[in-house]
C-alpha cells in the first residue's frame, strides 16, 4: 500500500480506498478520478504544491476549481505564493503529479484545506496513485495533518 493509506491506517480513522482505472494521457486527474467514480467534483480534492515566501505548502482545492495564490499567501501569513514546479512537488512529496496525497508526503508541509470541504460528510483526495482515492471525513484529515480550514479555491 501507499504511505498516504499507511498514515491513514495507523491515525485509526475511519476511510475508504476506491480505485479507478486511470489515463496516463488524461491533463486533469482529479476531474478523471470524479468522472470514474461518478462523484461530483465538488467532492473531490486536487492536493497542490505551492511555495509561500520559499516555504512550501500544501494546498486542497475541489477538482473543477483553482487555487487561489493570493487566499493561500494570506493563509499561511506570507506575502507571495507560487506554484512549486513539478520536480520540486514530486521530490518533496515523493509522490508522482497526479497522485500527490496531503497524506505520507516524504516532507511534511503545512496543509491548507479549502473552506468548502466543512460543509461535506467526507471527501475524496489521491491515496499515494493515480487511480487511488482515499475517502475519509475532512475533520479527521485535519486532525491527521494539523491542517486548517481556509478559503482558497476561486
């Protein structure tokens, strides 16, 4: 199994693995993952890398939105946020693009959950693959990765 299902294992929370038989041509993975799990995409969660002030940061957003750069600056208490380049995310991470988890990340960073994610019963995040999503409540990723719940998406 993953690192992203090991950590959810040994938090004892309850989740739920589910798998798909994903693309590797496919540009938008989350919006694949919602499609062939039949989910609405404002269920499903795209984990991003971003750099806020050099200091990497972990930003969740639903699939058919963006990432606001400015909201997650202001979030982590810094003046300016960039995407981290696809290298940077897959070495800080250890997880390939598209299967980047918020959990069992080889470099933990602070975690930035969208502020939709508290009005849902669970929502759905990469499990460590693509083709893997961990279903599991938004508290208890939060309660897991110390994040905080914050507007981010536009």
């Amino acid at each position: 199994m993953t690192p992203a299902v090991k950590i959810a294992e040994r938090a004892g929370v309850v989740f739920h693995l589910h798998s798909y038989e994903s693309d590797p041509q496919v540009e938008h993975y989350g919006l694949e993952a919602a499609q062939a799990l039949r989910l609405s995409p404002e269920r499903v969660f795209k984990t991003l890398l971003a750099v806020v002030d050099e200091r990497p940061q972990v930003a969740m957003v639903p699939v058919h939105l963006k990432l606001d750069l400015k909201a997650l600056a202001r979030a982590a208490g810094g003046k300016k946020a960039v995407m981290a380049d696809a290298a940077l995310a897959q070495r800080l991470t250890g997880y390939v693009l598209g299967g980047i988890s918020p959990l069992g990340q080889k470099k933990r960073s602070p975690l930035w959950l969208d502020e939709r994610a508290g009005d849902l019963e669970t929502l759905y995040m990469s499990g460590g693959r693509r083709g893997l999503e961990i279903e599991m409540a938004p508290a208890d990723l939060l309660a897991i990765t110390g994040g905080k719940l914050v507007p981010l998406a536009r």
